[in-house]
C-alpha cells in the first residue's frame, strides 16, 4: 500500500464524535474499493481527552463505531486557558511526530480551536470541517473557536451556503472555501436504523409525538442562578402539559448542586444522565416538541422536521431557521412559543439542501484535489 495522503483527525468533545465517525467509515471503505486507485489515505485518530466520562465519550465511540484513538492527550476539564493550553502543549509533538499532511478539525470546542493552532504553527496544512458558522455573539466561547480556526485553516469546509458567505466577508479566498453539506447527518443517516430501535420511549413509557425533549447546557443559560432558576421552573410546568424527558449535561448537573436548585424530577419530568447518541437520535425523531441549546440538536431537529425551540438570543445555524424546523426563544417567551408550536404541524421545514448523507465523501475529494495543488 502507498499511502497517498495522511490526515491527522481531531476530537475532543461530545459533538465531535459525530462528525469525525463518517470521515473514518468513508476512508475505510473508499480504501477497501480502491476508489483513488493503489493510493490509500492513512487516518491517524487523536482525542483530545476534553470529554472523558463513559457517558460523554466512550458511549459515542461504540455506538458510531468509532475505532479506539491512537492517541488520546487526556487532558480533561479546566477554565477555558487551562483546557486550551493543555490540548496545544499535548498536541505539539504529536503533530510534529506524526508529520500530516493535513490535520483536519471538527466543529468548534476548545479542541479545534487548540489544534488548529497548533498544526498551522508548525506549518501543516489544516482543513475545517464545519467552517464558516458565526453567531456574530463573541460571548459565546464556541464563537471566538470559528473565528480563530477558519482564520487559520488552509481549506474550509462549509455546511450550508450561508456559511461561505460569512467567510468571504472575512476576506477568506472563494477557492480555498468548499460546500460540503452537513456532515453530521452523514451520521445521522448511517444510525437512523439502529436509532429507531432503541428502547428508551418504551423504558419512559412515553408515547411517539406526546412528549418533549430537552437539553441545556450553554453557559449563558446554566452558569447563572437565576437563570437556571427560571429555567427549571418553565420545565415544571412543560411538564403538566406533557411529559419532558431532560438528560442533564454535567455542567449543569454541577450548576444545580451549586446552586442548591432541586433536581429529582417528578411525575411528568424526567430528569436523566446524559444519554447515547442512538437514543437521542430516536428522541429527535419522535418528540412533539424540542427545547434544547445545542447546535447539534438545531441541526437533528431540522432533519427530522421536529419543531425545535432554542433557547439562545441566536443562532449560528441560521439556516435551521430560514429552512429547517428551528425557532428562537427565551425563558420568557418559552409558554406562549410552546403554544404556538403545538397548535401548528407536527412536522415543520425542509431539509437544507447537501444534508444527504454524502458529506464525507465530498469532504476527502476536496482533500485529495487540494493536495494535488
Ligand atoms: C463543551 C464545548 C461546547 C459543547 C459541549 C458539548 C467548548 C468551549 N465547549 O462544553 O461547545 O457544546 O462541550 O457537551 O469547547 N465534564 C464531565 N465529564 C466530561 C466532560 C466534562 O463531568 O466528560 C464536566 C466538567 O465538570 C467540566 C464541565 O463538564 O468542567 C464542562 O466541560 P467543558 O469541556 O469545559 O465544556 P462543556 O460545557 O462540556
């Protein structure tokens, strides 16, 4: 075997693993059919280590088939500066050592940005898998991530037309900016079989189209008392109008006990750890309603054409918006958005167009064309 061209893949945390499990199955198999001939792309896995919990991690490699990392930094936890140096310092001779001819980063958690960085100082080519998304809100610590990784990546790969745009007005060549598609519903689309078999509306004894599904996790919505206060309270009474599943993400499982906010759920709330990637996927699809603060979900939902409700002044996935089943709320705004939503369609949107299941593919022929450069 030849190799033709050696990626050096990054994940860190929990919206990651999704994205870098299509990029692995599509190299597997496009070697095995010999689609570039005798050549054969070398994939090398590095994990950061920024989510590390069987729940957070481990679960998400079995269930999308991820094989295990080649190497895993373990850097864990730590104020946004720890977390971040701590991925470059680990990183840096793993990237020398390993001499890519691309690293290639996914979404916008510390892990990309740190990567990103760090193999553009060493003057290796660097590709970004979700580029161009902008929520135009620096507050947001995923935000100043995208600004910083496209501005150093050498090959951009968009989800969505809005997000090439957003490039160029940064000033980013046309030729070095690609649209890809979602890659993340790649993975979506690969699992949805095994996803519609999971138990877990069966164990909740929650009907298809009756319930709502929620997750909250951002900072500005759970790093602040009376926020989550207010949050919890809107949940309760979500609850007596239909059942809520809430698998807590641990930092707000933390935010809770700091703040001394009660979390043992009652008849209608369900109050759970933080779920697989299978059963979310099969919550996306069934649920009547989603509450949720992810950029993942905004995207899933859109898929399924679930009415999705996001508790964000805004969004960087506009395009869930203009198209897809996504709208804006607030805490105040939360009872009377419910209302609205649950007089209209159970099913709301299209699919935004490239979301097919194909963006892997387009993504590692953009790689090998740039190469050839
Ligand atoms: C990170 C990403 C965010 C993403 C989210 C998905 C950044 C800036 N943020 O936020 O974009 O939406 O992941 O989950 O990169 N913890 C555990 N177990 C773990 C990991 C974390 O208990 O496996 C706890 C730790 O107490 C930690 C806290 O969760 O302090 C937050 O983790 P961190 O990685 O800092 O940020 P997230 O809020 O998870």
């Amino acid at each position: 075997m030849t190799a033709k061209l050696k990626l050096l893949l990054v994940a860190g945390a929990r919206p990651n693993f999704m994205k870098v499990a299509p990029l692995i199955n599509c190299i597997k198999t496009q070697n095995l059919e010999h689609k570039w001939g005798g050549d054969q792309i070398e994939c090398r896995l590095v994990h950061t280590g920024q989510h590390y919990d069987q729940k957070m991690s481990d679960i998400f490699f079995a269930e999308l088939g991820i094989p295990a990392p080649d190497m895993n930094l373990g850097v864990g936890s730590g104020s946004h500066a720890v977390q971040t140096a701590n991925v470059m310092i680990k990183f840096e001779p793993i990237c020398e050592k390993e001499d890519p001819d691309w690293v290639v980063v996914v979404g916008d958690v510390n892990s990309t940005m740190a990567c990103a960085l760090v193999a553009s100082k060493l003057g290796k080519k660097v590709a970004h898998v979700e580029a161009g998304l902008r929520s135009y809100d620096r507050t947001m610590p995923e935000e100043i991530n995208r600004v910083v990784t496209d501005s150093v990546a050498d090959l951009l790969l968009t989800p969505s037309e809005d997000a090439g745009l957003n490039l160029q007005k940064e000033g980013i060549p046309k030729a070095r900016i690609k649209l890809v598609g979602n890659i993340m519903i790649d993975a979506l689309i690969a699992k949805l079989d095994q996803a519609r078999r999971s138990p877990r509306l069966k164990k909740l004894s929650l009907q298809p189209g009756r319930f709502a599904y929620v997750t909250l996790h951002r900072p500005s919505n759970v790093d602040n008392e009376a926020s989550l206060r207010a949050i919890m309270a809107q949940l309760k009474c979500l609850s007596c109008r239909m059942p809520v599943v809430f698998p807590i993400h641990p930092r707000t499982r933390q935010r809770l006990s700091d703040f001394g906010i009660g979390a043992s759920g009652d008849n209608g709330l369900h109050l759970l750890d933080p779920i697989g990637y299978l059963d979310s996927l099969c919550l996306t699809e069934k649920a009547r309603l989603i509450l949720t603060d992810s950029g993942g979900l905004q995207e899933e939902s859109t898929f399924f054409r679930t009415p999705c409700l996001t508790l964000r002044p805004n969004t960087e996935r506009p395009v869930t918006l203009t198209l897809g089943s996504n709208r804006l709320t607030s805490v105040e705004r939360l009872t009377s958005d419910v209302d609205k939503l649950l007089e209209g369609a159970e099913r709301i949107g299209q699919v935004p167009p490239l979301w097919d299941g194909h963006t892997a593919e387009r993504t590692l022929e953009h790689l090998l064309a740039f190469s050839a450069k």
